[in-house]
C-alpha cells in the first residue's frame, strides 16, 4: 500500500512540475510577444515622427493617460527647461488630455490602448527604443 501511494505522490509531483513549467513557457512567450502586440498598437496622432537631436539636447520620454489637470504645466515647465521636445504616449485618455497637447510645439503624441497593467514596461521600452536608442 505505501507503494501505490509513492507512486501517486510521485505523479502528482512530475504533474505540477509539468503544469509550471508550461505557465512559465507559457509567461516567456507572452513576455516576448508583447513588444511585438505594442507596436502594432501604437498610432501616431500628432508631430513628427522621427525626432532629431544632438547629443547636447535634451528630449522627455512619457506615458500618460487622463493628464488634463496636468499636461499643460507638465509641457510649459520642460519647454522652460529648454527640452527640444517632448514625446507622449497617451495610454487611452479620456479626459482631453491629447487636445490639451496638441496646442503645443515641439510635441508627438502617440497612442496606444494596451492595458497599462500588463504593458507598463513594455510602453516605457517601447519610447526608449524608439525615440532614444543608444542615449
């Protein structure tokens, strides 16, 4: 009797170790993915696409989403800085925040709806690798 109950134990231990090793295959390919989902997600609604600059200036990389209490100070204070420009990624705002921003020069705005929860580091990559590689 304590065999069949060995072996029992031992399946029940081999089929959890198979079940986590799928979610955490499973988790890999999501985590690969995602990058791919983002960019396909990703509009461009206003300024230009392509921003360049030199290595002495200064661009701002943000997310936002329901800002319009606070994207026009956020915009005048780093145009006061003497920021060259300024890229938002508008994470499905809808509060007015992209019209708000739109009024501005030196402004992108992009957009994309991917939930901020599953997508966050994916969103702030996704700026970096776009508009600031090798900085």
């Amino acid at each position: 009797m304590s065999s069949a109950w060995g072996r029992l134990k031992s399946r029940i231990r081999s089929s959890t170790k198979v079940g986590r090793l799928r979610r955490a295959l499973s988790r890999t390919l999501e985590d690969r993915l995602r990058p791919l989902a983002l960019r396909a997600s990703v509009r461009h609604l206003h300024g230009p696409r392509r921003v360049p600059y030199r290595d002495d200036e200064l661009i701002v990389l943000s997310v936002v989403r329901n800002g319009a209490l606070h994207v026009t100070s956020f915009l005048r204070h780093h145009q006061a800085l003497g920021v060259k420009h300024i890229v938002l990624l508008d994470n499905g705002s809808t509060d007015g925040t992209v019209e708000l921003a739109r009024a501005f020069e030196g402004v992108t705005i992009l957009q994309s709806r991917r939930p901020y929860r599953t997508y966050e580091t994916v969103l702030k990559r996704y700026l970096v690798r776009r508009f600031a590689r090798g900085r």
